[in-house]
C-alpha cells in the first residue's frame, strides 16, 4: 500500500464534496468548513493560487483518492500554520493511512513551506481525532471548555502543537 498526498485540483471536488457528505465522516468536520461544490471549488482555487498560505490536499492510496486535509497560515511572522479538515474515506480506515499522510503533511509544510509550528483544534468527543493526533507527533497543549455548540450541546476543543524541533526529534526524515 503506497500512501501519496497532493494539492487538490478542480477535477478532485466530486470526490470531496462526496466525502464530506459521508454520514461517518460529517459529523467530525468543523462547523464552518466548506461543503458544496461551489464553496469547495473556491478552496480548491485559492489553494493553487496561495501555495504557501492555504492547501488543501487530497490523500491517496495506490493513486485512489482516499481522503484530504488543509492548512492555513495564521501568522507570517511566527510562520504557523493552523491544519484541519482531516478526513479519510471509511474504505481506507484501519490501515494508518491518514497517519501516514499526517506525517507526509507535516514534513512538507517544515520543511518544504518553511513553517515553524503546526497547530489543530478537534472536538473533545472525537476520540479517533485525538488518537490520531497523539500518534502523528502532537502535543496536546489543552482544551477549550465548552468552545463549540454541536447538535444543541456544547462541546469542548482540544488543542495540539507540533514545532520542527518535533519533527526533527522523532527521526521520521
């Protein structure tokens, strides 16, 4: 199994509006993240335009798209960059696919984007989230109380941090 990522392109929006529309997919992605064709397409778009500022990426298995994740630069100077948006289609679970392309993503952001600290947020109740997060190389670093209404309830995020000295430490080069 080769696990692969790549910028989004405008032929890659069926696939991604599908995904995220998944019934086992939808209920973890934040609140505000696109999810129509059109909202879609204008990521995927700014994402070609802006290489070094916004990305989104599709993940694939064996040249299958199998998922997808972005980032945004949240501050210039410090060089960070917020990620989200991660999500692998339920066929290609259980095999540390999006593991793998979590570390393809963090090795590509440092090291070729030049990005000193990668940071995400997940919903407290996300626990696969949050595995996730622990075995890619973040630190958790806290939690937002009650920072988000999801379904009539407040939920808690979840923050973690993961800076180039992480990356450089775990011997993933």
């Amino acid at each position: 199994m080769t696990v692969s990522i790549r910028r989004a392109r405008p032929d890659d929006i069926d696939f991604l509006t599908a995904l995220f529309a998944h019934e086992d997919v939808e209920p973890y992605l934040a609140a505000v993240r696109a999810r129509d064709r059109d909202a879609v397409l204008t990521e995927v778009e700014r994402s070609q335009a802006e290489p070094e500022k916004f990305g989104v990426f599709v993940i694939e298995v064996d040249g299958e798209r199998a998922g997808t994740m972005h980032f945004e630069r949240v501050n210039h100077r410090s060089r960070i960059a917020q990620l989200g948006g991660l999500a692998v289609h339920p066929e290609f679970r259980g095999g540390k696919v999006g593991d793998q392309a979590a570390r393809m993503f963090q090795r590509h952001l440092i090291r070729e984007l030049g990005f000193h600290r990668l940071q995400l947020e997940v919903y407290g109740f996300n626990e696969r989230a949050i595995r996730h997060a622990e075995r890619s190389g973040f630190v958790r670093e806290g939690a937002r109380r009650k920072a988000y209404l999801r379904n009539e309830e407040w939920v808690d995020g979840v923050l973690f941090g993961l800076v180039a000295e992480d990356l450089d430490e775990e011997g993933t080069a």
